[in-house]
C-alpha cells in the first residue's frame, strides 16, 4: 500500500505560525500535523510513503525520518521545484506510486478528521471504479463545490458544482482520496489540479465515486479553522479514547489534553478545549479557554486566555488578556496587564500596548 500526503507550499494562511516552521510541523493536539495523517496511513497497512514538497523540505527531512523506524514506513520526499497544484505531485511522485496495482492513498495535510481508511479502502475496492473521494456534510454548501451524484447509481459522481445558488447537495470534497495507480495516466508532468482537470475526466468515463466521511472533519489551514478542528479532535477523544485526555482539579468544563511535562499553577481554571505542549509553565489563577498553547511558553498568573494560538518560547504577562483569534508567533513578549483583540503578533516581537481590533504586529 502507498499513500501521497500534499504538503504543498508556504502555509500564509498558518501566519505568524509558519515563519518558524513549515505548517505541517506545526503541532496540532501535540503532534506535529503531518504525523496525524503518516500514522493514519501506517496503520491501514501503508508502507510507503511520499510527501510532496516545495517549501523547506531540508527541515521536513530532518524532522520526519525519525518516523520511519516509529512506525514501519518509508518516506519519501518528492520535492517539487515549482508548485505543481494538487495532482503534478501525483505524477512527479510516479515511480514510486506505479510500484505495484495497488491502490493510492492521497491526503490534503491541512485535513483533520478520524481517518477511516480502512472503510474508505473497503468501499473503494467494492465499487470497481478508478478513484473515491472521501466527502463531508456542510452546513453552507453555497460557499464549496458541491458533488452531485448519478441518479442511477448509489455514490457515483455525475458532476461538481462549484459554490451553488440553487440546492444541489449539502457534500463536498474532503481532500482524502483512493485513487487506481490507472488515474496517473490521466495527469500530465506539469501544474494542475486533481480537482478541477483530473476528476472530471473520471466523471466522463463513470469511473468516480463517493464515500461519506463519519465523523468530523475541518481543513485546519488557518488560526480560526485550526481552533475549530482542535475542538472536534479534542471531543472525538472524549469519546473514544477518553483516557488521553487530562484529569485534573484545574480542568473546568472538560476536553484538555496537558503534556505530562507541563506545569500547572494553583487556583487554575483550564478548559473546555485546551491543548497544553511540553515544558509549557502556567501560573496561579489562570483562565485558558479554547486555546492551543504551544511547547516552552509560559503563562503568567492571571492571564485570560481564550480562542488563541500561543507559539513556542513565548510569554503572556500577569493579567494580560487574550482573546478573538489572537496568534503569538515564536518567542513574543506580551507584557503584564496588555489586551489582545484579533492580534496576529511577528516571531520575536514584544508587545507593550494594547491590540484592541484584529491586525497583524510587525
């Protein structure tokens, strides 16, 4: 078995975040990213597999064969040296994929959800078509591309619509696929999209189908989206392993997940929906709610907390207040008693007056 992960490029939307690190290092739920997808994969029976890269892959190098060993696989870096959309990987990476006839796993890195591939195998395999594409249910379809199905046949795609007027269905792309080694041969070496160019031609041929996703599922790309899906992680733990999650006197309202190495001051109020990193330091009297706080910060006594992405070796000041999608970059300096609205705060700044309406502190 072989998967394809698109890690793609620059992570602008992941900013401030993605000026230490590429995105799929950064960690969501204490693993990095990308870790959550190569595990996915490893455990339906991958062996191999390829990232497609284009933005630092010397550091995704280094990070990530230290995984191989972890979990049984090989990986390998395709590195692309323009970007080459959503299906060019695909072809770029060829020579490894076409090893065999078994089918491709192929994974959006920014997509967070319980990863049943094994039932996305399973129906792929039942069907006898060349690909599946994972989909979830939305509430606002008018804002996505909407899969329509074939009247004739259950789960058989009869054409996309993209960001519809009228009602047409409420599924959409989920950014998970099982493709037939076959579907290489429908892309060609050079920038294009498996979405818009590659699987109409399987819709034309009758060869694309459709699997609905349980579950949850959130495209964590951006701070407020990434906080959405750190939410749904969290509350799919408390149901099917809730033991990961922390048990303590300070966890208010529940679904906190504290490293071990973490240290938790008195008087605390943690939760609902907090991820605490290794080495974090938390004060007395602290509120932190809806929060990812990230490895080596500390949280100084009586900060508040809350809808907020605190970044490695930062600090937030003794009654400072955090709020409304506020994203500290590595290693800031909120001063004592400061208020952040909205605040996307540069690696390395210090931040001595208050951000009362959302910006970016350069």
């Amino acid at each position: 078995m072989k998967g394809l992960i698109l890690v793609g490029g620059y992570g602008t939307r992941l900013r401030p975040l993605t000026l230490s690190i590429p995105k799929p290092l950064v960690e969501f739920a204490n693993k990095p990213m990308i870790l959550h997808q190569i595990k996915a994969l490893a455990d339906v029976g991958c062996t191999e597999i390829v990232l497609a890269v284009n933005y630092k892959p010397e550091v995704m190098v280094g990070t990530l064969k230290q995984y191989e060993k972890q979990y049984g696989v090989h990986i390998t870096f395709s590195v692309e040296d323009e970007p080459l959309g959503t299906a060019g990987p695909l072809k770029l990476a060829e020579d490894v994929l076409k090893k065999d006839d078994s089918p491709i796993f192929v994974l959006n890195s920014d997509v967070i959800c319980e990863y049943p591939l094994k039932e996305l195998l399973d129906f792929h395999l039942s069907h006898g078509g060349e690909a599946t594409i994972a989909a979830t249910k939305v509430d606002e379809p008018s804002k996505y591309g909407v899969i329509v199905y074939d009247r004739d046949v259950p789960n058989r795609i009869d054409r996309f619509v993209e960001k519809p007027v009228e009602f047409v269905g409420n599924r959409i792309n989920a950014g998970i696929y099982v493709l037939n080694p076959s579907v290489l041969d429908l892309i060609e070496m050079r920038p294009t999209s498996i979405e818009s160019e590659t699987f109409p031609l399987l819709v034309e041929k009758k060869q694309l189908f459709s699997y609905d996703l349980p579950g949850y599922w959130m495209d964590v790309g951006q701070p407020k989206d990434f906080l959405v899906g750190m939410c749904l992680y969290l509350t799919g733990l408390s149901k099917k392993q809730p033991e990961l999650l922390t048990k303590a006197d300070y966890v208010y309202g529940g679904n906190v997940l504290v490293d071990p190495t973490a240290k938790i001051g008195k008087n605390c109020k943690i939760g609902p929906n907090v991820v605490i990193g290794p080495n974090v330091v938390v004060g007395d009297g602290v509120r932190i709610q809806r929060s990812t706080i990230l490895k080596n910060s500390e949280i100084k006594d009586h900060a508040w907390v809350k809808s907020t992405i605190v970044g490695w070796n930062s600090t937030v000041g003794k009654w400072a207040r955090l709020e409304g999608v506020t994203v500290l970059g590595e290693d800031v300096n909120v001063k004592d008693e400061i208020y952040i609205n909205g605040g996307k705060v540069l690696p390395h700044k210090s931040i001595k007056n208050n951000v009362e309406t959302p910006q970016i502190i350069m």
